[in-house]
C-alpha cells in the first residue's frame, strides 16, 4: 500500500466553482504581474495567503493541464513587436483544457496603462491546430487595435506551451492569482522543461492583490517573462530577446533544449512597426 498524500496549504482552501469565479473576477481587462519562483517556495506562499481564499475546483481537481500553441507569421512578427517593445503588440492562440477537452481561439493586445486585453472565440477542439474557422475573428481585432496589415499575416503554429495550474480568487481585492508549473515548452523537434520553476501570475484591476504584497514584502519584484516570447528566446537563442534577458539568465540558464541552432532575428517589416 502507497503512503497517504500529506496534506498541503492548498487542500486547506475553501473550492470556488468555474461559474463563480468567472462571475467575480473575469478580468479580461487587466493588469498582470508575473513572478518566477522555485516550484518548492509555493507551499509556503500558499500558507501565507489572506484568510478567505478560495481555490478553483473542478470534479474535485485543483491542478489543472493547459496546452497552448502560439500562431505567428515566418518572420515572427508578433514575437519581435513584443522584443521590440511596440505599444500595438499582440498575441494569437489557441487554449486546450486538457481534463474537459474545452477550446478557446484568443488574442491579446494591450490596452491603456499597460493593461492586458483578452479576447476569445469558443473553439472546436479538432481545429485547436489551425485558424481557420477563426481567422475573421483575429482579423478583426488586430484591425480594431491599429496593427496594419494584420489581414494579410500568414499566422502559423509556432511553439507549443504546456503546464500545469491552480487558480487561487483573492476576494479581498477581487482578482485571480495562477500558480503554473511543470512547464514545458515545444518547438519542433526542439523541447525544453522546467520542472524546478514556477510562474506565479496576477491578474488585478488597477489595484494590486494581496499576493503582490506578500511577495513585494519577501523581495522580490514581477519579472519580464511571457510564456511565448521567454520560451521561444530559449530554443532559439538568435532571437532578440533584451526584455526577457535576465529572467532567461536566472531561471533558464540551466534548461537543456533538444539541440539545433539559434535562427537569425529579422528586422521588423515598415509596414507592422506599430
């Protein structure tokens, strides 16, 4: 018989069901703060959280597997207008809930103050691997947030993001902490793992959480990290990569991707510097 599972901080949380938290703190306008931590510090940052937080629940599961995959052009527009800075700037992909099979096509942009903006179109699972059936949507948006040309980009799966997440609701502030981890990135033939490494990830109004607080208090301070842009720089170390360099020095100088060589960066085409 295998030894009981020793109870964690995160089994003494109160659930908060999927309908209630997206009731209380959608927040697909936002701030997000993102803080890369060891994976073993979480314990302790979950003891440490205000009474009254609740932990999304779901069939009785608290941890929960994501896969993404990012679509971008040949050239990597939309990685280069994020190394590069550009206010008009964007994301584009496609989100499977690995436990329900759920699909979502989403995009963000940026909005006022450095807020993160969100948006998302309910998606087949068969077409999680193209854009297709949502190509007018992304259009749409990019056409709507100034990004010239976006009508005419020829958006392609890039790199794969897969992880592991619980969603902490803070209602002291109304807003939702993510604790990501057993990251693992995949480019091709090229993959690279994380498992010592967490991303802790708060997404606020324009008041920061209790979670920022707590982790302000012990020293530390967010950290420039995307889960595309970050790990895209990691397997192609010819990339520009200048926002991202010290957290790629910090918590990816030990990480060994399946061997192959850096591409060239490419300048940025006249038409999309935004």
């Amino acid at each position: 018989m295998s030894p009981a599972r020793r109870p964690t901080a995160l089994d003494a949380l109160d659930p908060i069901g999927l309908e209630e938290l997206l009731d209380r703190a959608l927040l697909q306008t936002r701030i997000d703060r993102k803080y890369v931590l060891p994976a073993h510090s979480l314990e302790a940052l979950v003891a440490s959280l205000p009474a009254g937080t609740r932990v999304l629940e779901i069939d009785g599961d608290r941890r929960f597997a994501y896969r993404s995959l990012y679509f971008d052009t040949p050239d990597l527009i939309s990685y280069r207008l994020a190394a590069h800075r550009r206010r008009r700037r964007f994301k584009v992909r496609t989100r499977l809930y690995e436990q329900s099979g759920e699909c979502w096509l989403e995009v963000k942009t940026r909005g006022s103050r450095a807020s993160t903006v969100k948006q998302r179109l309910r998606y087949e699972r068969d077409d999680f691997a193209t854009l297709l059936p949502g190509r007018a949507f992304v259009d749409a948006i990019l056409a709507g947030n100034g990004i010239d040309g976006g009508a005419r980009f020829a958006l392609a799966p890039v790199l794969t993001t897969r992880y592991r997440r619980t969603t902490l609701y803070l209602p002291g502030s109304g807003s939702r902490v993510t604790l990501d981890t057993e990251l693992t990135w995949r480019d091709g033939e090229r993959e690279l793992s994380l498992p010592g490494v967490a991303v802790v990830e708060t997404k606020t109004g324009s008041t920061a959480s209790a979670v920022d607080r707590l982790l302000w208090r012990s020293g530390r301070r967010p950290d420039r990290i995307s889960k595309y842009a970050t790990g895209l720089a990691a397997l192609r170390p010819g990339l520009p990569a200048t926002p991202w360099r010290r957290t790629l020095r910090r918590s990816f100088g030990g990480a060994d991707p399946t061997p192959g060589t850096g591409r060239p960066a490419m300048p940025l085409p006249t038409a999309c510097a935004v």
